[in-house]
C-alpha cells in the first residue's frame, strides 16, 4: 500500500511539471500551456463531469480590452481545442466561471464592464457543445443604469440533466437567476426566491449546482439587520424555478463562504465558514435528510478558516470539506476533514507543507474513493516563489498522504483550481509568468 501511495503521489507532482520528464509518468500527462503566447491569460477555472469531459476558461488581455477564452476536451480525446474567444471585447473582465454538463456542453459566464453599448457592470454567458465549438455569448441584461438586476456578485453556474443552463447572481433586489432551455435563448434575469421574511437587508454571493435528481440547489448568506448572517438554501425544479427559500440553520457575524454538495434522496451535504462573535473564523459542517430537515455543528479543529472552504461529494462514501487555516505556529497549512460515521464532516487535520501564506486550489472525490485537494503555498526551498501543493488519498486508504509540491516557473499568478470527476479524471490549472507575458497550464491525470 506504501509503495502505491509514493507511486501517485510522485505521479501527481511529476504530473504538474512544465517538464519534458513528466511525461513517462504512467496515468498522467505533463503539464501543457493552453492559451496563446500573444495574450495575457490569468484566473484559469477549471470544470469536468463524470465521464471525464474538461473544460478550460481564462481571463485574458487582447490590447486595451479584456475577453474570455476557452479550451474543451471531450473524454478520450488527447489533444485540446485551440483556445477561441469570447466576446464581447470590454475594458474589464472578471470572477469567469465555468462547468461541463452531463452531456459534454460546457457553460462559461462572466462579468464585464465597458462592453460595447453596456457601460455599466453586466453579466454574459455562453453555452458549448461537447465538440468545443464557439458560441455567440449571451448578454443577460443586467447591466443598464439603475437595473435592480445589475450584477453585485460574481456569478454561479449550474447545467442540468435535462439540459438547461442556468447562472445566479446577487442583485440589489437579492439573489436573481437567467436560465435557457436545451437549445434556446436565456430568459430575463428573475428572483430565485422571496426573502425569508423582513429579517434579510440584503442577500450574498449565490452557490449552484444540478442535482442528482435533476433538479437545482442555490444557496446565499441572507445578512439580516442586525448584522447576523444566515445561510438560507432553496431547491429548483429542471425548469430553473426555485421554491421556497429555507434557513439552514448556519448563522455567524460575517459571510459564511458556503458550498453545499446535493445528493442522492434529497440529501445535501455541505460546509462554511462561521464567523464568531470575537471576529475568529470557524469551520463548520451543514446537512439535510431526505426528509428536509438541516442539522449544523462545528467541525473538530485546532484551527480557523483562512481562505475556503471547498467540498466534494462523490455517490456512494463520505463526502470532503477542505481549506486553509493556521496551525500551531501560525503558518499556514491545508486542512481537510472526511465524513465520519454519522457526523457529515469529522475531526480536520493539517495536510502539511505549511506556508507564510496560502490560497485554496480546490478539492474533489471520485466514486472509488480517491481524493484530492490542491493549493498554493510556498515552494520547499523556502524564498518567495510560490508552489502547486497536492495531497492525495487513494482508494481504500484511511487518511491522505504527505503532501507534495512542484515549484512553478516564474512568477505564479493567483491560486490554482483543481477538480476530480466522479470516474476519477482530475484536472488542476494555473497561470505563471509576468504581466503581458502570462499563460494558463493544466495537467490531467486519472486518479
């Protein structure tokens, strides 16, 4: 068993090489660049499905004017497509988000400002075919003077089984939701759900995502006037109309940062950061039965939430809350913490590979139990250059293993983003180098 945790472990590091030598790893691909030399490419989001469909989008720089690029790789193909660009060219791009359907369509929204007849802040989205394609962008049509509906979040993305796509913002009049049929156009951005009563004086960024039902889960902090904040969560039908809004349970005194992970019978598993009355960051764990009904409590761990949490979820087995927090001497590290028998998330512990500083990359399960979670702290020859930091479970195995780390060359630009698909195709992305000079990698593997 030793053998084979070193094994893909070492795979995993080698895999996130920009080197040639990666390439003899067994299972794994080397490291590619993805976007064109020419560009600016920055903020790398990474999205695939359960039978190991990938997608690819990135911010880049074209001149004066900033767009969205993309690139797919539908299951059991070995090349990528060749970036193509979404548009409209606008003055500012920011918070892309993509996710790849059952069906291999892959969904990408943005916010822009300064686009051609929207000065204002607005939300665009596209959808692609499995074959990578481009799409003409959809302009949802948020972002006239004054609108109620004008963007305050980035936005959260969700494809259903049926087909439908459906992006979520939050709003000055509260969480709004745009939503297409399988080949239509998106309909005009409307309220996912009525506030819970006079108690939200304004509602956060949403969370969304499909169901195994095939249905919708979105989520938000409701910040009620007294300056407490409440996690509310509300199921959709495939159709994109939600019902109605309910309380978790989950309350703190700032934003809860939640991701919520639905599953089989109506069950939804999830995670937050609460914030306590002395401004310290807790992690926490959140669940609902198939019954409806939501149970909340702390997750055992001698440390606070710095940046997270991220969650996975995987059919059959316990589900995977991660992020990053102080230990014992303040440095930084990655904690994770796995469903323990009846508790959804049990005692964290510290992945190792502490750092001055570090930023979540991201985390996934696949149905064989394998496990993943990725961030950026700190190579391990100390100094200011950053690293990938991956730590890995194998199927079977009752904790994860030590931690490795790939320095990356050059300067690195932000965090990584990781995701494991449910067949167990993992894909990590990043971007490196200087200014005009940045460019996206990614390497596959199969877990």
């Amino acid at each position: 068993m030793r053998r084979t945790r070193r094994g893909a472990l070492a795979a995993l590091a080698l895999a996130l090489a920009a080197a040639p030598a990666a390439a003899g790893v067994p299972g794994w691909e080397p490291a590619r660049t993805l976007s064109p030399p020419e560009t600016a490419a920055v903020e790398p989001r990474a999205a695939t499905n359960a039978r190991g469909d990938l997608a690819v989008a990135w911010r880049t720089r074209l001149g004066p004017f900033e767009a969205v690029q993309v690139t797919v790789r539908a299951a059991g193909a070995r090349r990528w497509t060749p970036p193509f660009t979404l548009g409209p060219l606008a003055r500012r791009v920011r918070d892309v988000r993509a996710v790849v359907g059952s069906d291999g369509r892959v969904l990408v929204a943005w916010l822009a400002s300064g686009a051609p007849g929207r000065p204002g802040l607005g939300a665009f989205a596209a959808l692609l075919p499995r074959s990578g394609r481009s799409a003409r962008p959809a302009d949802l049509g948020a972002a006239s003077a004054g609108s109620r509906a004008a963007p305050a979040s980035p936005p959260a993305v969700a494809l259903t089984a049926s087909g439908r796509a459906v992006v979520a913002w939050a709003a000055p009049e509260g969480v709004v939701a745009a939503a297409a049929p399988r080949s239509g156009r998106f309909g005009d951005p409307a309220r996912v759900s009525r506030r819970p009563g006079a108690r939200c004086a304004s509602e956060g960024a949403p969370g969304l995502a499909a169901t195994p039902q095939g249905g919708l889960l979105a989520w938000w902090d409701c910040r009620a006037r007294d300056g407490r904040v409440r996690l509310i969560a509300a199921l959709g039908r495939a159709t994109g109309r939600f019902g109605r809004a309910r309380a978790t349970g989950v309350v703190g005194h700032g934003p809860t940062g939640a991701v919520l992970a639905p599953g089989e019978g109506g069950t939804i598993v999830g995670a937050a950061a609460v914030v306590d009355r002395q401004g310290a960051v807790r992690p926490a764990w959140l669940a609902r039965s198939g019954a409806g009904r939501w149970t909340h409590g702390l997750v055992p761990a001698g440390t606070t939430v710095a940046d997270g949490p991220a969650v996975a979820r995987a059919q059959a087995g316990p589900a995977l809350a991660a992020w990053t927090g102080p230990g014992a001497d303040g440095r930084i590290a990655a904690w994770a913490s796995v469903g323990a028998g009846p508790v959804p998330l049990g005692p964290a512990a510290a992945l190792g590979a502490a750092s001055r500083s570090a930023a979540l990359g991201g985390a996934g399960v696949a149905d064989s139990g394998a496990a993943l979670v990725a961030w950026r702290g700190t190579a391990p020859a100390g100094g200011a250059r950053a690293a990938v930091w991956i730590a890995v479970r194998p199927p079977g195995a009752p904790a994860f293993g030590p931690a490795t780390a790939r320095r990356v060359v050059g300067p690195m630009r932000g965090a990584p983003h990781a995701v494991v698909g449910a067949g167990g195709r993992a894909l990590a992305v990043w971007a490196r180098g200087p200014g005009s000079r940045a460019v996206v990698q990614a390497a596959v593997g199969q877990m």
